[in-house]
C-alpha cells in the first residue's frame, strides 16, 4: 500500500487487530478517502456493503462517499504472481479515483 500512496490506520496492527472497539475507532479516526478491504479466508465473499453498515463509519468520507473496495486477501498475501495481480488490483483502483476526482 505504502508503493501507491496508502497508510494503515494508525494504532492499527499489521496482523490483527486488539479489539473491535478499537478497529472501529480507528478507522473512524483516520478519516480515510477511500477504503480498501481486504478480509483474510473470505475469498469472494467479502462485499463492500458490510462496512456500509458499520454504524460507527457513516461519517467516514470513504463511507459517505461510496468509496470501499473489496480485493481478495490472497492477492495481497501470497508471494509470487498472486502478489502482482494484487498491486495491479490496488493500482486500478487507485487509478479510478483518482481518474474521478475523487483523492
């Protein structure tokens, strides 16, 4: 992330996070433009619409503005050609909001 211009939520670690209180304060207080999920073992099955319901985030800019993407964890955790396609993932998506104005 760091390669295209993204930061983690700081007080966030890398690996897991503390708790959920803390997770969604977090994220609520970087206030981030957009945001990227990428949920570990869900493969297809991580949608964006499941942090558009976190209560917690509905004044977050990346919420408000319709900004979350989903990519699969595996392209951004397996080394190899798994990890390029994932930095080609994030680097579309980047592009596209950019591309819109939107960062």
């Amino acid at each position: 992330m760091r390669c295209i211009g993204g930061i983690r939520a700081p007080g966030l670690k890398w690996a897991g996070l503390s708790t959920k209180a803390r997770r969604l304060a977090g994220v609520r207080g970087t206030a981030p433009e957009a945001m990227v999920l990428a949920w570990a073992a869900t493969g297809a099955k991580a949608q964006a619409r499941q942090a558009y319901g976190v209560a917690a985030w509905q004044e977050v800019p990346a919420i408000r503005e319709r900004r979350v993407f989903v990519v699969r964890d595996e392209l951004l955790n397996t080394p190899g050609p798994p990890l390029i396609a994932g930095a080609k993932e994030l680097w579309r998506i980047v592009r596209g909001i950019a591309g819109a104005g939107k960062v």
